[in-house]
C-alpha cells in the first residue's frame, strides 16, 4: 500500500520491526463475500416505500439526521432503498457454519468480508445466493512523501482569533475571514477515517465535540492507542483531525472549530502488515448513516501484498467505479456527504498518465492536492487524470510545513508535510461552507470550491486552468462561502439586561447588502404570526454595508419567550435568512436574559427544560414545549409536596412558552415544579437562595 501516512510514522515504524500484527494468519486470508439479494421476501427495487417493513428495517442504521441531509439531494419518497438494508442474515449463519470468520458488513456492497481458507472459498462459491468471493485487497503498510518539518514560518495578520503558528495556513486559505464573521462550523458534523485519536489527552482537541467512535480494526469503540497498537498509531489521526478542527489560542486554530466530530479508526500503521479496504468502506457507512456532513480521509490505496497485483493505472483501475473505496465514496457523496479525500503523496506526474491514488479518483468527491505556501505545487503531490479522464485533483490547499498537534500530548505540537494535510484543511473548509450554507448538497460544495479558487499556473506544465495538477486551484474558503449570496453569523449575539435586549448579527455578501433589508421578524409565546423590525447597520465588515446589524426587541415581561428570525437581501438581488431555511427553525432568546437557543417554528414533543437562571433570586423562567393544544398544569411545590403556587392551568395551543416566576414571598430552598398534560408529566428541582 501506499498511504500518505506521513515521513514522521517512517521513523517511528523502524523502532517496531518485528512487531506482532494480531491481524495476520496464515490458515486463511480475508475475502469478500457477494450475495444476489437480501432475502426472497425484500424487495429488489432500488426506492423503498415508506410505509413499508422494509423501509423500518432500513430505519435502523440510518438516524433522522441522515435522512434530513439525504433530503438535499434525493427525492422524499427514495430517501431509503435497497442498498440501506442489512445483509440477509441467513446467508452469513451459511457462510459461517462452512467455518468463516466474520469481519465487516456492508449493506452499501450487499457483501460481507469473511476470513476462508481456500477449501471454504471453493464450498462457499458454489452456494446458489453467493453471487461472488473475491479477495479483499491487502495493502502493505508504507509511508510516502510527508515529513516533520525543523522549522515553521507565520504569516501574522490582525483578526479575531490568535491562531499561533496555525496563523499561516488558515490564512493562505481564507479562513480567518470566515472566522471573523462568527462562522466557525456549528451545527456541522465532521467525519474523520484515519489511525486512530488521542483526542482525549492533548489540550487542541479533549475540548472539542466528539459525539461517537469506533475502532474498525479490533472493532470497539477506542480510537487511541490500545493494547495490540504500535506506539504511533494514533499520531496521524490526531494530527489531520487538530488540523480541520483543533483549538487552543495562541498555538494552534482548525477551520472548524466548533464542528461536531465523529471517528473511525480504520487504518494499521506499522509496515509489512495488511491494511484492508473494508475497514474505510465500513467506516464511512456508518459514518454516513450517523448522519455525517463532511468527510475527511488523509489516507489512499494502489498497492497490494502479492499475489494481489493492486490497483494500477496502467490496468484502468483508477476510474471511480473499480476500488471498494471508491464506490463506497461515491455513494456517500449520492447520499450528501461532501467526501475529501487526498490524491496521494506518489510525485507529480506527466498530466496524461495518473500519479493518484483510490479513493480519490471516485466521482463526486473532493479531491485534494498540495502547495507549499508560495503556491508552488508540492513535488511529492500526486497528480491527475482518473482512467476515465476526469481532471483531478479538483483543489489545492497548503501541505508543506503545515502546524498541528502531535502526540503523545498534552501540548506537543509540530509541522508536517503532505496531502494528508491539504486534505483536512479543505474539509475544514468544506464544513465552513456547509455552516453558512447548510442547503448544499456535495456537488454544489464542490463546485464553490472549485470556482472560487485561486488558479495555480506558474508553471510550464500546467499553464491553464483547470488542470490535472492543481485542479482548479487554491481553496478560498470565504470567496466559496459567499457564491451563493448572503450569508450570516452562525448565530446571533443577545445581550440583555431587565430592561432592554439587544439582537445582533453579522451579515456578509461581496455584492453589499442593501440596508433596509435587514429585517429581524419576532412572535412571543405560541404566536403564529410574525412582527418585523428593521435592524440598523452597526459597523462595517469586509465590503461596505456588510458587517455586523442590531436591533432592540420591544419591551416584554421578563422571561418572555421571543421566537425570531432574520432576513437580509444584498444588491445582486439575493436573499438568505438566519437560521437558514432549510433547518425550519428560527432563534429564541428570553427577555431580559442574555443567550441564544433555538427550536423548530412548532415543538415536534413535549419538553419541560431546567429553569433560568438556577439557583434564582427572586425571579426564574421556566420553559417548555407542546407539540398539540393540550390542557396544561404548571405547578411549583416545597419539598414537602405542599403546593405553593399554580402558574398555568388552561388550554394551550402548540408552541414554546416561557413562564416567569416571582418567589419574593416564599423562604430560601429546594422547589419542585411540575408540568402534566393529558399525556405527559415532567418535573425538575429549582433553587431558591435569598
């Protein structure tokens, strides 16, 4: 195999020849098994209907989120076919009983990665629901092109942030823009496949927000290093991930810092060890069926142990449509994920015959190469076209001397060059785009990287633009970001005291906004219909009459639920709100109190939240939800189950309501408040200090 795992794990590896691969065995080797369907009684065709047993089946490996980002791009009745069912389990009690070792599933390749040996092989093909037995490729584990660099340079510029020695690379690539007008990747989800993630223990990533992880190789749920791992295992995944998304001021900011991340550890360091292709195409199935955005993958594949003769150019392989990571990255990208994932580290090649690696030549996806930060390609950065002469890479980003977190933590960082690192910095970009534009599906994400970027022709090989060894050019993360019009803060600012609250937001387009367009529409309570305010420009950002917009919400009791949206227009006549309109939410904020939440325009349950602010004095808001008009008690009890107050006790209609509560009379303690409905009953402890 060639991976760009970096030139440091080349040096770490040489301490650990001899090292014991717990994966390898010599009585059978790793085959993956093709079945013709998935159960007589399933369907064959490709849509599954909704109210059908099978789309319930599909249901439980594919969450709401999943389905909400697949809605960008297919069809509301096809957002479940076939391919979302489980392997039929059946046909794996058959293979295993000829004595199989089961490994992965796919749903996606309806095939299961077995261990056989080559008399199990000849049994199992000859099962009539066995449609093929194919070795999986095994790759030999060795490091290409990147190295730890002595020395890194800074290019310092006044903004927001105090980004250390990470200031040069996020720059390169406009991020610090982006970041300066409060979009920073909220609301995102970053998908990484790489060594493994001591995020844990070092300062740049433990507090960062990491919602699952699995480990494909020894198949829990432990991405750091572990009993069995070399010592440097998890150095590459913890460097590409401090490289999108890290955050420690004054040494190290990722593009999207305040991502949410998930992990899958999917590929085995030391050398002369076998590294399969099922442990990606697992883990970006998962990934997806989490409900992952964007997808970063510093890692590639050409080469095989024998007598595999690996994937090969010359042979026609690097078409998108002949490696299991390939196809399994191009249906991520179908089903809304923006896949980026790095060309290699193999040298440049001759712009006719490829230098790339799989899965970057899958269709779809967002291939990334590498420049130095003069903007001169990278000479270990490996080059295009795919076999069926696509124009690879599609972007460049910085890959030499690029800064990020080392382990083993918890504050050693370091640069380092590769396509590894390109990679992750365009995923970050990537996810920025998706934050201010979350509407996107992966070929529109694409395509904004592709046409903002800054051509990169300084070269007699590549005199035009775009070609196949820099693509389209230069990622320009805030030139992407703003090609569809209008975009805003990922979230407004409120500030309030009892007497007045303030609503700001920053709003961005290089056509200028057109000032009396900025409108802040507002309901209180459960109201259905929406008030506007015209928002006054505050200060200037970027282009003129761009920049940060504020307005002061009309006098309310304290505690008031204000449920509101914001609306602007620039002077190309596009128009965009916050929060975007695809999420069908808006923003809430109670009177008089400083902070930001939001909620969807009607509550889809019943929530009872934990009052504000707790412990009180005298004054608390108490908050909730009602999915349907319901008859509704609130009630506020002492510990001795005595009731001391009743706030609410009628028909509501749906909505969100915020209820205030005065205990000026009452003595300091421990209360108790209630809700019930006629099908929901919630309480929570509140305390009273006086």
């Amino acid at each position: 195999m060639k991976r760009m795992v970096l030139h440091v794990l080349a040096m770490i590896i040489l301490l650990l020849v001899g090292f014991n691969n717990p994966l390898r065995s010599q009585s059978s080797n790793k085959y993956w098994v093709y079945f013709t369907d998935k159960g007589a009684a399933l369907p064959t065709n490709r849509a599954l209907a909704r109210n059908s047993s099978a789309y319930q089946i599909a249901l439980r490996d594919v969450n709401p989120r999943a389905l909400a980002r697949r809605a960008k791009v297919l069809p509301q009745d096809a957002l479940l076919d076939v391919d979302d069912l489980p392997v039929y389990e059946p046909y794996l009690v058959h293979v295993q009983k000829v004595g199989g070792t089961l490994v992965h599933r796919s749903r996606w390749l309806n095939a299961v990665s077995f261990r056989l040996t080559p008399d199990q092989v000849a049994v199992v093909s000859k099962f009539l629901f066995v449609k093929s037995v194919k070795p999986v490729m095994v790759f030999r584990g060795r490091t290409e092109g990147g190295h730890v660099d002595e020395q890194h340079s800074s290019l310092q510029k006044v903004t927001s942030f105090d980004y250390g020695q990470s200031a040069t690379q996020v720059q390169v690539i406009n991020i610090a823009q982006l970041h300066d007008a409060g979009i920073t990747g909220h609301d995102v989800l970053v998908g990484m496949l790489d060594t493994g993630f001591r995020w844990r223990e070092h300062e740049a990533l433990q507090t960062r927000h990491v919602i699952a992880e699995h480990d494909f190789i020894f198949n829990d749920d432990t991405t750091a290093n572990q009993v069995g791992d070399a010592s440097g295992q998890d150095f590459h995944g913890t460097l590409t991930m401090s490289v999108v998304g890290g955050y420690q001021p004054g040494k190290l900011i990722g593009p999207a810092f305040n991502a949410d991340f998930i992990l899958g550890k999917t590929e085995y360091v030391p050398s002369e060890t076998r590294i399969e292709e099922d442990n990606w195409a697992a883990a970006i199935e998962w990934m997806e069926g989490y409900g992952v955005d964007v997808a970063s993958s510093s890692l590639g594949y050409n080469t095989f142990d024998p007598p595999d003769s690996g994937y090969t150019w010359a042979h026609g392989d690097f078409d998108g449509k002949t490696s299991v990571t390939a196809k399994a990255a191009a249906r991520a990208a179908r089903l809304g994920v923006v896949v980026c994932d790095a060309m290699g580290n193999e040298g440049n090649g001759d712009g006719i015959i490829g230098t790339m690696l799989t899965p970057a030549d899958a269709d779809s996806i967002v291939s990334v190469g590498a420049v130095n930060f003069s903007k001169q390609l990278a000479s270990f950065s490996s080059t295009g076209p795919t076999n069926d002469n696509r124009t690879k890479p599609d972007v460049v980003a910085p890959g030499v001397s690029v800064y990020g977190a080392f382990t083993p933590g918890p504050n050693t960082y370091g640069a380092v060059s590769g396509t590894s690192l390109a990679t992750p910095l365009t995923a970050g970009s990537a996810a920025l785009l998706l934050s201010a534009r979350p509407e996107l599906t992966p070929i529109q994400a694409r395509d904004a990287l592709r046409n903002t970027a800054e051509p990169i022709t300084n070269d007699p090989r590549f005199p035009a633009s775009p070609n196949n060894f820099t693509g389209w050019g230069l990622v320009n993360a805030f030139q992407a970001a703003l090609s569809f019009g209008p975009i805003f803060s990922n979230r407004p600012t409120v500030s309030s005291s009892f007497f007045t609250t303030v609503v700001s937001i920053d709003v961005i387009s290089n056509f200028g906004i057109d000032p009396d367009s900025v409108i802040l529409w507002y309901a209180t309570g459960s109201e259905s219909s929406f008030s506007s305010i015209q928002m006054t420009f505050d200060s200037t950002m970027f282009y003129p009459t761009s920049g940060r917009y504020k307005t002061t919400i009309p006098p309310f009791s304290i505690g008031t639920l204000v449920r509101f949206y914001v609306t602007a227009r620039d002077s190309g006549y596009h128009s965009y709100r916050s929060p975007a309109p695809i999420t069908d939410k808006v923003w809430q904020l109670n009177y008089g109190i400083t902070g930001i939440g939001e909620s969807p325009l009607l509550p889809t349950g019943f929530t009872l939240r934990q009052n504000y602010p707790n412990p009180f004095n005298p004054r608390t808001v108490i908050t909730y939800d009602l999915p349907h008009r319901d008859h509704v008690t609130l009630s506020i009890y002492n510990v001795l189950g005595e009731i001391v107050s009743i706030l609410v006790n009628e028909m509501q209609d749906a909505g969100s309501y915020a209820i205030g509560w005065d205990g000026s009379n009452l003595p300091s303690g421990v209360y108790i408040y209630r809700l019930s409905t006629l099908s929901f009953v919630a309480s929570h402890k509140m305390v009273l200090i006086r």
